[in-house]
C-alpha cells in the first residue's frame, strides 16, 4: 500500500486511539487527529505515538463545517474515519441534546465537508477516497434470546436516545453515499471493552468500584446478554475495512462472545479475587453486587452475525476473550496502585 494519510475523528476516544495507534503502528500511514477532548477523550490513550511526526492532532468539534473543511483542505487525507460520538446510554436518556448535537449535527457537518472535499479532488485522487462511518449494534434494537445475530440486513429499531442518535448519523451517510455519490462505508460494532475505556461502561466501571470497595450495581436482574469485542479487535477490523471494504458496503464486527450483565460481572469479580483479593481472600468481590432498578428502554440482547466480514474481507478476531478480559483486569488494578487508590 502507498503511503496514505487518514484523518480520524475521535481519536483520542477509546475506540479511536486504539485504531489511531495501530495505524502509526504501520510506517505507511500519518494520522490526521481530530478529537473535541470531552470528558471522554485522553491524549494519554495515544503515547508512545502523541508526538510522531506521522501523527498531527487537532482539538476541533466536527459540528465546525468550516473548519472541518479547512484542515481537509490543510491536510489532504486520503480517508476520512469517522469515529467521534457520544455513546452512552445512561448519560443520553438524562441529556439527549447532547447526543443529538455532537452524533447527528456533527456527522452532518462532516459529511457536508467531506463532500465539497471529496469533489475537490482530481479524478486519480477519488478512486482512493473514503468516508468509512463507525456506527454500532445498537441501532438495530433488542434482540430475545432465540432470535438469530444481527446482520447486514436486520432493520433499525432503536430504542434509546443514543442508538436512535447512531441510527440518524448512518441514515445520512448512506444518503450521502446514495444521493451525491461520496464513497462511504457503514460499520457496526459490538459492545467494547479494553484499557482505557473511561469508567461509566459496564466492565470499567464494575473494576473500578469493586477496587475502591463500593457497591456493584447491575440493572434489573443482570439477565441483559451483550456480545462482547476486545477493542484492539475492533480497531483491527476497522482497519481491514479500510484497506478492502468495498463503497457503499456494511460490515458487522463481533465475535459471537456473549455474555448475560451479571455473569460477566462475577467473571470480573473472580479475576480480582485472584490477582487483588480482599483481606488476604477472605471476602469476594462479588459480595458488592447490588441490584438496581432497570434502565428506561433496556434492551434485552445484542448479538453480531460477522459472517459477511469474516468471509469477504478474511478478518477474524485476534484475542482470545479470557485472556484479553483477564489482562484488562490487570490493567485497572495497576492504574488503582498507581493513583494510590484513586480512579477518576
């Protein structure tokens, strides 16, 4: 492959550090970072790659259409990866606006800029280009527990403010695609866990309270079952996706790794009696379990058919899910002695 320069939003989020820094991994791409640097986004997430020269990164809100268009005309990347997005359900149902603003008004102000970009480039230069969209599972609602994976065709059924966010940003990138020819590409990607992830998501947050001791709290009964994608391994399919993924294609990424709230929770709890046990592993850290009243709107299961990657673009998983959860675990735990008990 030639040398390409990718611009990447939300690259100092979880997921887009982690394609951010596989990316400066590879000695044939620069990386164009933009990132807003909301509560979620670190440039910690980024080192040993924060000051490469492959790598040029701009604290920017893509709702900017004009600036947006500016550094596409600065920068002249070859790729657009659009990854910015607020993605908690929680935080959506009590600030919708929020949701609302940065995944459906930002998505559109991209893809505004993008556009005049995309028709700015000589004709050698847009068979190359691309605009691929990271949006996720949610969008296509609950799933019961006999029903089969979600797939390319599963229709959209969002059921919260987040997912219904996500299901508006992918409806404009395909009409973008569809109606004035930019070269998109959709993804959808499944529950994600890793270092780094920023302690308000299920296993973070469960690491994180069972560390300082406070209670666990599970919605409902702890029955909601998520399929689960270590996020190296997602930044490793975006990544296929990129190179081989064909325009106006959608591609699922998941790893048929399900798991019901509560199980995985006493997984996580059993690892930390293990390697940092409570007074020499007398108590378990599943004695902080507590259960809670269910979130509005929960959905009951999500599961990722990935056939169609799997087969077409030759991507599997490169971690093994105990091993990757298991190291995870470890990763909290050493931040935890490091802050001298203290997680933000």
């Amino acid at each position: 492959m030639n040398h390409d320069t990718i611009l990447v939003t939300g690259g100092a989020g979880f997921i887009g550090s982690a394609l951010v820094r596989l990316l400066l991994s590879k000695t044939q791409f620069s990386v164009i970072n933009v990132d807003k640097l909301t509560y979620a986004g670190d440039l910690n997430r980024l080192h040993p790659f924060l000051y490469s020269p492959q790598h040029h990164f701009i604290q920017q809100d893509i709702c900017q259409k004009n600036i947006m268009h500016d550094i596409l005309s600065q920068y002249r990347p070859d790729k657009i990866i659009h990854i910015a997005a607020e993605s908690h359900v929680d935080r959506s149902i009590s600030a919708p606006d929020d949701f609302i603003q940065s995944n459906i008004v930002g998505t559109f102000s991209l893809l505004s800029a993008a556009l005049e970009y995309y028709q700015s480039l000589p004709e050698n230069n847009k068979q190359y280009f691309r605009f691929v969209h990271l949006s996720t599972d949610e969008v296509f609602g609950t799933l019961n527990s006999d029903d089969k994976p979600f797939d390319e065709n599963s229709p959209y059924k969002p059921n919260n403010p987040y997912s219904a966010s996500k299901a508006a940003a992918d409806h404009l990138v395909y009409a973008w695609h569809k109606t004035y020819g930019l070269p998109t590409i959709i993804c959808h990607s499944c529950n994600n866990y890793g270092e780094f992830q920023y302690p308000e998501k299920l296993i973070p947050l469960t690491i994180t309270r069972a560390l300082m001791q406070q209670a666990i709290p599970i919605y409902g009964d702890g029955t909601q079952i998520r399929d689960w994608l270590y996020v190296e391994d997602n930044a490793d399919a975006l990544f296929t996706i990129i190179q081989k993924g064909l325009i106006g294609e959608r591609y699922l990424i998941g790893t048929n790794n399900e798991w019901t709230n509560l199980s995985l929770v006493k997984k996580i709890c059993t690892i930390l009696d293990e390697i940092y046990p409570i007074n020499n592993g007398t108590q378990s850290y599943q004695n902080l379990i507590q259960f809670v009243p269910d979130r509005s709107g929960h959905d009951t299961r999500y599961a990722i058919n990935a056939d169609k990657l799997r087969n077409k673009l030759l991507w599997n998983t490169q971690n093994n899910f105990e091993i990757s959860l298991r190291k995870t675990v470890q990763w909290y735990v050493e931040q935890f002695k490091k802050s001298a008990g203290k997680i933000n």
